[in-house]
C-alpha cells in the first residue's frame, strides 16, 4: 500500500460541530444495538420459567445463538461496506435487527426465540464495524481514541437502558413488551441516520496491494504486526466480560436475593457510571501516553484488566450476609467491588479499536474491526454465557451458588488476555513507529 494512503487525512472534509453530531447518532444507534442485544440479560429469569428451559439452554439463547452469525457474517457484510457505502450498510442493519427484536416478543417457544436472537446476530453484523470505520474518517488520527471511547461508552448506557428500563418492563407489563418497547426506535434512527449522515470521500486503493477478493484482505490483514495477539487479547478479555454481563442479574437474584428490578437499576447504574469512565478515560490515556510511547496503546489494556479481575473476584466471593442501606434500601457490599471493576474493566476496549484502526490502510478499516469483532464475538458473547451455564448445571450440586463459581472460574480467561497485551505491545509499536 503506497504510503500515501496513510497520510490522507479526509476528516478536514467535515467541520468539528458535523463530526461531533455524526458521532452523536452513531453513538445512539450503538446505544440501540446493544440494548437489543442485552436486553435478553435482564429477562434470563422470566424467560426460562415460561419456557422450562435451564441454564445451558438460556446461555446458548443470550450468547452462542446470537453471536454464532453475528460474528462470522460481519466479515463479508463490512467488505461490503468498504467496497460500497458504509452508512447505507449501517441504516439497513440498524432498520433489520431493530424489527426483528420487535419481532422477538411474538416468539410461541424457546425454540422459536432462538431463531428470532440469530436474526437479531443477522441484523446486528452490519452494526459496530462501519460505525468504527466512519469515525476513523470523520476525526484525525490524534482524537480516534477518544471519539472510539466515545463510541464504546455506547454499551455502558444500553446496559442502564436494557437493565433497569427492562426490568421495570418486564415487571408492570411482561417479558414480551419489552421486546417491543427497544425494537421499534431503531427503525427510526435507521431512517434519520440515511438521510442526515455523509458518507467519507474514499481513497481508493492503488498498487500490488489493492485487495482483490475478501481473502487476500483478510489475509492482508491477520499478517499486520500484532493484529493477532489484539484480537486474542480482545477475544479473551470479552470472555469474562459477558459472563458477567449476562449472567451478574441472575447472580443477585440467586445468591443475593434481590428482585430483577433491584439487580437490574444497580447493575445499569454501575455500567453507565463506571463504564463511561473507564472507557473515556482510557481512550484519553491513550491518545497521550501513546505520543512517548507507542506501546502504551496495548499497555493500558493490560493494565486495566490486571486491576479489574481481582477486583471482581471479590464481587462473586463477597459474603451475601454483608449488606448496606442507602435511601432507605438495602444492598449488598459486593456492589461497591463491582462498581470499582467497572471502571478498570473496560480499559481494554478504545484502545484497541483504535490500535487496530491504526494499523489498517484505509480501504481495509471496516473489514479489519469486523474481523477484530469476529474473534470477539465467538470467544466472547458465543462462549462466555454459554461457559458460565454449563458450569452453572455442572455445579448445580452447589445450588443457588452454582452460577457463583461458574462465574469465578470465567475470570480466569482474562489472565490469557492480560499476557496477549503485554507481549504484542513491541510488535505494535514497530508497526506503527
């Protein structure tokens, strides 16, 4: 790829109040996508009395069933958005799954709510990929991190939304309404993002490396210095993290005993809260400690996942006898470990988006996060809640704390990831040097 291609900077196309408002409605439609997919964490309880189901099965429907083709077709959907429009790829995704998790309420079975969730993972693959490529156009390389921190904390408020606004739903009016209450806006958005959002003046490829079908980008890319050892550090890190996404509600409730509701408002405001922070902050850290070395980009990763694992480990071991009151409502003590691992846990995700879009010319940006979400999908929403339910049945010996010690066994996948930072932080900085 002529050298060129990486010096154009066509974010001078756009005025810095254009920019800010596109990252505003791609943050909103981000907020959507993962409330549509979260919104089964809060509902695992309700869900699996109606249908009779147990933990393996309700793992496989909030995690495998959805990630499996959410995952794998993100590759050929983000080639797509490369080679033609990623706003229009995004607007129809966004319409697809928002009508499809409407659609989720209808659903007469536990089979029939699997394959409406895989039709969710459809939708849903043309989501997050052209959103971290647009923004990678629309701001310049000294404020990617932050804009893709800005992006990130996009999940944090769709756990509030799905968790607590969920739970409250589901109480007054059914599991089923709230399937309809978080699907329909999103058709909307759709329509206001296709209408309203310019698509980058594209520099197109010249050369011997103009990529010429799907696999030789692909493999273009998986030979970029340390992409592997990120998407490994990404995958592994994710695998504890939607363990305890998914599976945190039912672990209050069970161990706890606390109502959904009350899991669902503290969990929704630790993700906001500490999430927003940590992702902020972290895509701040990086953007400067990167400037004296570039090492720091993965660094800082490792560094918040070292601090966050013990930290929730404390949060599943933490006796449920210890409790505190606060307006006159209890709580347990494990929350306060819980709100300090937020922070620190997600420390990961900016960085490495923004990595990951560093290393990339142009043309291959929105394949290159597909392919970085691919790993992050299968090992981390496909396996992680899955993990978590069959340790949960195989420990069922333990009763109501079975899902306890399946969730503590999860963490220790983050360790792997902490070991994937370290050590491809040399590679990243020689690549990008």
């Amino acid at each position: 790829m002529p050298q060129s291609d990486y010096q154009i900077d066509v974010s001078q196309q756009f005025t810095p109040r254009y920019r800010n408002y596109v990252l505003f409605i791609l943050t909103c439609g981000y907020v959507l996508n993962f409330v549509d997919r979260q919104v089964m964490t809060i509902l695992l309880e309700p869900i699996k009395a109606e249908f009779g189901a147990s933990d393996t099965q309700m793992g496989l429907i909030s995690g495998l069933a959805f990630a499996l083709f959410y995952a794998t077709l993100g590759v050929p959907v983000a080639r797509l958005a490369d080679r033609w429009s990623r706003r229009n790829v995004l607007a129809i995704s966004m319409a697809t799954w928002s009508a499809v998790t409407a659609a989720c309420g209808m659903a007469g079975s536990f089979w029939q709510l699997a394959l409406l969730r895989v039709g969710v993972g459809i939708g849903e693959a043309g989501g997050t990929p052209p959103s971290q490529s647009l923004l990678t156009d629309y701001f310049p390389k000294e404020r990617r991190a932050l804009a893709q921190g800005v992006l990130a904390t996009a999940p944090n408020i769709g756990v509030l939304v799905g968790l607590f606004g969920g739970a409250l739903i589901a109480e007054a009016f059914g599991w089923r309404t709230v399937f309809f209450v978080f699907g329909v806006p999103g058709v909307g958005l759709a329509l206001l993002l296709f209408f309203t959002v310019k698509e980058p003046i594209k520099v197109k490829p010249q050369g011997l490396e103009a990529d010429r079908s799907m696999m030789s980008a692909l493999s273009g890319i998986i030979r970029l210095p340390s992409f592997f050892m990120i998407a490994l550090g990404v995958g592994f890190a994710a695998i504890p993290g939607y363990g305890l996404g998914v599976w945190s509600p039912s672990f209050l409730v069970r161990v706890h005993g606390m109502s959904l509701v009350d899991a669902g408002l503290w969990l929704g405001i630790i993700g906001l809260s500490g999430g927003t922070l940590g992702t902020i902050l972290s895509g701040v850290l990086a953007d400067r400690l990167a400037l004296r070395d570039n090492r720091w980009q993965l660094w800082i990763p490792a560094v918040g996942l070292m601090v966050a694992l013990p930290l929730q480990a404390l949060f599943l071991l933490w006796p449920a006898s210890a409790v505190f009151t606060i307006a006159g409502k209890t709580a347990p003590v494990a929350l306060v470990f819980m709100g300090l691992s937020s922070v620190f846990a997600c420390f990961w995700i900016a960085p490495s988006y923004a990595a990951v879009q560093n290393l990339v010319p142009s043309h291959w940006r929105t394949q290159a996060s597909a392919l970085l979400l691919l790993v992050f999908n299968l090992l981390g929403l496909g396996l992680g809640p899955l993990l978590v339910g069959m340790l949960s049945d195989g420990l069922s010996s333990f009763g109501a704390a079975s899902v306890r010690w399946a969730l503590l066994s999860s963490l220790s996948m983050g360790y792997v990831a902490i070991t994937c930072y370290w050590f491809g932080a040399a590679k990243y900085r020689s690549a990008v040097d």
